[in-house]
C-alpha cells in the first residue's frame, strides 16, 4: 500500500462511498417520440453564448468533497466555463477534449440565448411582468432536470421544486474518469442535452439511456451544467429523503423504505450579493397510485405555501383520472400557472376563478397525443386573437406552431397584462 499515491487511495475511497450512496430512480413516465416533421421549421443547429467567469465558492464542510475539486467548479468545467485558478480541474481546461466542449456549449448557448430566451424576456415584460420577481416558490411537475425553463421564467424565484422518475445519480467526480476516458464522456453529455437544447424539452427514452452512462449518472451533472450556463454559484448540495409526513431527513446510503422519497437540494447565488436561491428534485412517481405510495412529496410541496407553477411538455397526464391528484394540487397551491396545451386540460380551470390568457397558436397536439386535441380551447383561441410568440415551446417547438396559456388566480394579487398590449381582454366571457 505504501508504493500507492495517497491522493489515488483517497480517490478510489471516495468513489466506493459515492457508488454506495448513489440513487436509483424508477422510470414510470411514458416515452416521448418526437417527429422533427411536426414543425414548420428544420431543427435549429445547437450553439450558445460565452459567459464571463464566475467566483469559486468552497463546498461548506458537511458537503461530501468531489476529490479535491469543489462543486462549483465541477459544474463549470462541465458546462465548459472556467474554472477558478487553483482549481485541480485547471489542467484538464487545457486539453484539446475540453476546449472542444467549451465550444460546443458557447455556441450552443448563444444560439439558444437568441432563439429561446430572448423572446422569453421580452414577452414576459410585456405580458407578465410580475414573473420576474421575487417569488416565494416555484412548482414544476413533470420536469425532469430541466432547471433551464424555470429558470428562464421564473429568474428570482427564492425555491424551486422539480419533479420526475429520472434518477438523481451520485456526485460527479470529473477527476476519476480524466483522460483519456474525458472525451466520450464529455460527448455524452453533450448527447443528453441535444433535445433540450434543440426542442426545449427532453425525450424520455432518450434520456432513461443517457442517464445511465457509467461516468456521469443521473440528472446531476445536467442541473450543473443548467446552474453553471445559468451564471449560478452553488454554495450546496446535499442528498435528502422526504419520509411519508414530508419531512425532509438527510438521505442514508441504501436506504430501501419503502415509502420515502429520494431527493436533492442544491443553494446557490446568482451574484455575491442576492440572497441564496434553492433548487430541489425528487425522484417520484406523480399518478395517484405514486403518491398514495409516497405521500410526502405533496405534503412537502404544500408546506412551501402558495406558489406559481410551470408546466411544459408533460405528456398530457394530467387529462387522465390517473394524475387528477398533481392536477387538483396545482390547482389549489397555485396563484399563477404557465403552461402549453399539454399541461392542465382548459376545462379543468374554473372560469370563476381563474383568469386565462392565450398566446401563440393551437394546432393541436402532434399526433403520438392526438386523442387529447381540445374543441374548447381551439375555440377560446379563434375568439381571443392571441399575440404571438418569438420562441418555441411544448411538443411542437416552432414558434408559429407553438401553444403558451397563462392562468391567472383571481384575488391572487398577481397584475398580468392584457393578452395584447392596450387591447382589453374577452376571451372567458370578461370585458
């Protein structure tokens, strides 16, 4: 043992411990085929905009140690950002591999930056401002690890809470798999978030495959990556579990109750000088029959209080009897809800209630969803004359084909603007 370097004996301790303490999630979510001919347009070519970079922040000491190279720098070195200057992951940012990922996700961002979150800032000054505000909460159910949209719509939100059966995976440790095995897994990566980045949503099957490389596992690396691209500095990570009650306990390796829930909870900042900001993902069936078998994810949820809720391509669950749970759950803890069609079924709003807005355009949903094409609101769109979207969003991801509904609670407090700026709204039968 002597003749071993200490840091490659450290290294191969650690990894044993994070194999042990990994999470195994459990796919339920139906599959989502996506037909590229659905769209008016080709499928946009992937690249992305360069950011300045950010400040290291040493992991607190209960946070388990990624070898000796901290979280955030973990993160930015996979999103292809530099890394601080002491940092051990500095080497590898040298490599050919990973100066080839850098440029994959610069331009990457760029590209999105211009076709996706341009257009989301600019409508959201336009018709709902108070989004970017500070907001006690954030729900987005059937999200998978796509803190990208929450983020965008919701900047200042002080929590947010996603939910999917993608498994969380352990802690990725970039230094065990350095070169030359970087190059594939680096590519991996980048192979993960293709849809995301091209479609604004992520395949199910794709991704059941994805996050089960042996290097980089589960939806860890993808909320890095979001976090880091997003100018975030994470200060935290820590594995939980949620007992039946919605308590949150930290996670013991192995632990095979039955009943909890398995979790993560990721604090991070947007500049030095705002509040720390929290992300949590569960790992969760959300049908009826799930949540009878794990209560505490709900009841967590309705402790954080009244929220504001995104919901995007999700398989239009909620229209069946099997999901009338998550469904009235929203319903109930939310003051505003943005959605495409797939989310909530129109007829399930209480028009004495709720206010709706429409945007975009209904062209039903593509046809793997065809039996959830809805009279009522292809009708509410005829009547209401909505302004137009300059991004894509749901299954059908061009803009001229996409469908954005915004619902309101009345008494909520919330001051939305008109569907079109200056022009009083009609649509649900008000003046």
């Amino acid at each position: 043992m002597k003749s071993v370097p200490k840091l490659f004996v450290r290294l191969t301790f650690l990894l044993c411990w994070i194999a042990a303490a990994a999470s195994q999630g459990q796919e339920v979510r139906r599959a989502i085929p996506v037909d590229p001919s659905i769209a008016e347009t080709p499928a946009p070519v992937l690249g992305q905009e360069a950011s300045a970079p950010l400040p290291t922040v040493t992991p607190p000491s209960h946070l388990p140690a990624v070898g000796p190279a901290s979280v955030n720098d973990t993160a930015r070195f996979l999103a292809g950002l530099p890394v601080a200057q002491d940092s051990p992951l500095l080497p590898l940012e040298q490599t050919a591999v990973w100066q080839q990922h850098a440029t994959f996700f610069d331009q990457a961002w760029s590209k999105l930056a211009a076709r996706q979150f341009a257009g989301i800032r600019d409508w959201e000054v336009n018709y709902l401002p108070d989004a970017t505000q500070s907001l006690p909460v954030v729900f987005y159910m059937f999200s998978g690890p796509d803190f990208l949209y929450a983020n965008q719509f919701f900047p200042n939100a002080s929590t947010y809470i996603l939910a999917g059966t993608e498994p969380i995976g352990p802690l990725p440790d970039v230094l065990r798999f350095a070169t030359p095995a970087l190059d594939p897994v680096l590519q991996n990566l980048e192979k993960s978030l293709n849809n995301v980045l091209s479609f604004s949503f992520f395949i199910t099957k794709d991704m059941k495959s994805d996050l089960q490389q042996q290097e980089l596992q589960g939806t860890l690396p993808i909320f890095y990556v979001f976090l880091a691209r997003a100018g975030k500095v994470i200060t935290d990570i820590s594995f939980i579990t949620l007992e039946k009650s919605g308590e949150p306990r930290p996670a013991a390796p192995n632990d095979k109750r039955k009943g909890i829930t398995s979790g993560v909870r990721v604090t991070f900042t947007s500049t030095p000088d705002t509040s720390p900001q929290t992300l949590y993902y569960f790992t969760t069936d959300l049908s009826n029959d799930g949540i009878r078998s794990e209560p505490g994810f709900l009841k967590f949820c309705a402790r954080q209080g009244t929220g504001v809720s995104l919901l995007k391509s999700s398989s239009y669950l909620m229209f069946e009897n099997g999901f009338s749970t998550v469904r009235g759950f929203l319903l109930d803890q939310s003051k505003a809800i943005v959605q495409d069609d797939s989310g909530i079924p129109i007829a399930a709003f209480d028009q004495s209630k709720w206010f709706l807005r429409f945007f975009g355009s209904y062209a039903g949903p593509i046809d793997l969803f065809k039996q959830y094409f809805q009279p009522q609101l292809q009708g509410l769109y005829e009547q209401s004359n909505p302004a137009p979207i300059r991004f894509g969003i749901g299954y059908r991801w061009s803009p001229r084909e996409s469908t954005l509904i915004v619902a309101t609670r009345k008494g909520s407090g919330l001051a939305p603007l008109p569907a079109e700026p200056g022009v009083p709204e009609k649509a649900n039968g008000r003046d």
